[in-house]
C-alpha cells in the first residue's frame, strides 16, 4: 500500500468517525417523521385549564361556561363532565345537577376507556351525598 493509499484511508476513516452519529440522528428523524402517520394517538386533549383557574378564583358562573363550552366542542371527551359535576357536587351540593351531567355525558360519551372514567368520578362525587340523590 503505498502512503497516498494510506493518507486517504485514514481521512475517509476520521471523517467517517465523525460522521457516523450524524448520520444516524439523521436517519432516526427520517424514520419518525415518515412513520409519525403510521400511529393514530386519538383527537387532542381539550383545554381545561381555564375553567379550573375561574374555579379556583370563585367564578363559578364562568367556569360552569368555559366547561359547557368545552363538552360541546369535545363531547366524547369526560374530562369536561367530570368538571362540571366537581364543581356541582363539591361547591353547590346540587348532586341532581350531578346526575343530569353524568347522565348527558353517558349519552355523548362513547369511548369505553371515557366511560369507565365518566362512572368512577360519579361514584366517588356522590358517595356522600344523601341517599334520594344517589338514585
């Protein structure tokens, strides 16, 4: 092997080195950009985080709002039912208000993993409620 051999050899290979992690980053971000539409992650998570704060702050008329708004343009979704009958149950004591929500969100809902959430949240924010309330 003659020195011109060897001076390329050792260049291509340092480059090489170099440029091996790049590469393969690359080829990484290639592969998850191609294949991100092979996943199916479901529809976006609704925004509750302003209703909770008017919760917070006492305004209970808008937050009631800001949760009606949002099981409207998510109704599949119980994050927003399970809100709304929170704010009934634990602020108002109003639990026929709760069931008419739980009962509105059992008719939207359609999603068996929603459901089970929409059911576990009814039982814990009635159980102490008043035994002509729970029927």
């Amino acid at each position: 092997m003659d020195a011109e051999a060897f001076f390329y050899i050792i260049i291509f290979g340092f480059l090489g080195c170099l440029l091996i992690v790049p590469a393969f980053k690359l080829a990484g971000f290639l592969w998850g950009w191609l294949s991100s539409g092979l996943t199916h992650y479901g529809e976006c998570q609704p925004k509750i985080g302003p209703a909770l704060a008017a919760r917070a702050r006492g305004e209970y008329d808008v937050a009631i709002r800001l949760l009606n708004e949002l099981t409207e343009s998510h109704p599949g979704n119980s994050v927003g039912y399970i809100a709304l009958m929170e704010i009934y149950s634990s602020d108002f004591k109003d639990y026929e208000r709760v069931r008419e929500v739980y009962g509105y969100g059992l008719l939207r809902v359609s999603d068996k993993y929603e459901l089970k959430k929409l059911e576990r949240a009814y039982k814990e924010l009635t159980m102490d409620a008043p035994e002509k309330a729970k029927q």
